[in-house]
C-alpha cells in the first residue's frame, strides 16, 4: 500500500475558524482540492451560509471565499496509508503539526473538526488552549445526517466563530493589527 500526502493548509493571518477534516479522499487527492468529491456537502453548506452558490466557482474562487470569511481547512493527517477513501481505511497515519496554527494566525478563535474520525485527535487541538467542536462529517458516506440537520449544525459553530456572514462583516470584525480581537490564551 502506497504512503499518501495530504494537501497543504488552507490559512492565513485573518483565521478565525479552522476545519479539520481527516484526510483527503480519492477524489479530493486527485483533482488535489479540500473536499473534491461533488458528493461532499463541505461546499454547498459554506454556501448555504454565505448565500454564494459555491458549487458552480473555479477551487481557487473556493479558497478565496473561505479566506475571506476568516476559514480555515486542514487535516489532522498530513500522511497515511489507505486503500479507498473511507476513514476506517486510514493506516499508519501521521499527525499534522498544529502548533505551526497558533504562529500563522494569530486571529484563530476556535477549531472545528469535520466528523467523528478527525475529531478523535481533539486532544491535540484542546492543547493549542481554543474552543474546539465536532461537527458532522460533510462526506456522502455520513448518510445518517440530513444536509438541513447538518447545515444546522455547522450553522452554530460558524456563526459563534464569526465566519457566518459576509465577508464585508468579517473584515470589520478586526485585523492581526487590532489587539483587541487577539485571541487569549489559557
């Protein structure tokens, strides 16, 4: 079985939320985008909230509407091995290095994990002293969950992190020069 590498952070110095997904499936490997499987409902629940049919923009449009909400996207795996692209496939994985968050965006208010899977590393993001929430798996193979009972879900943690609304609200909610807006550590 071939080692896999995930895809390289999506973040900046305006982060206010980041997502953590597990690892990227085949889909999202090959066309080398977060969330690349048109089944996933990442990006339609983004848009739902943003009132934006992301769907129909270019990945690079994608990344930059998420950035310009204060969004982050990552994985907790930056390696693994796995037949397939379910999470219960994932072998031998290796961790990403968190910590690299705290000095890239100094604006970060809280982590969400995208599923049950990435949120079993939640200790490790808790130790970066943030809020942290599961959130339900945006993946097809999370049946189980409705798009209006997970969008409901995602709903709250977004609006709660700031990231909900326009993007003209995120860029007057603060900036890394606005010492005010600093996140505060434990």
């Amino acid at each position: 079985m071939a080692r896999l590498v995930g895809l390289p952070p999506v973040l900046d110095a305006n982060t206010r939320l980041l997502v953590l997904g597990s690892f990227p499936g085949v889909a999202s490997l090959r066309a080398q985008q977060y969330y690349g499987h048109p089944q996933n409902a990442f990006w339609k629940i983004l848009g739902a909230l943003w009132s934006q049919d992301l769907m129909t923009l270019p990945y690079a449009q994608r990344i930059e509407a998420a950035q310009a909400h204060g969004l982050g996207i990552w994985d907790v795996y930056r390696a693994c091995e796995r037949e397939g692209s379910l999470d219960t496939a994932i072998r031998h994985a290796e961790l990403n290095d968190f910590a690299r968050v705290l000095r890239e965006c100094p604006l970060l208010q809280a982590i969400a994990h995208n599923g049950g899977e990435s949120f079993r590393h939640a200790r490790h993001t808790q130790a970066l002293g943030l809020p942290v929430h599961k959130l339900p798996s945006t993946s097809p193979a999370n049946a189980s969950w409705s798009l209006e009972r997970k969008l409901h879900a995602w709903r709250t943690v977004l609006e709660a992190a700031g990231v909900a609304g326009a993007p003209e609200a995120a860029v007057t909610a603060g900036t890394a020069d606005d010492p005010g807006r600093q996140r505060r550590h434990p």
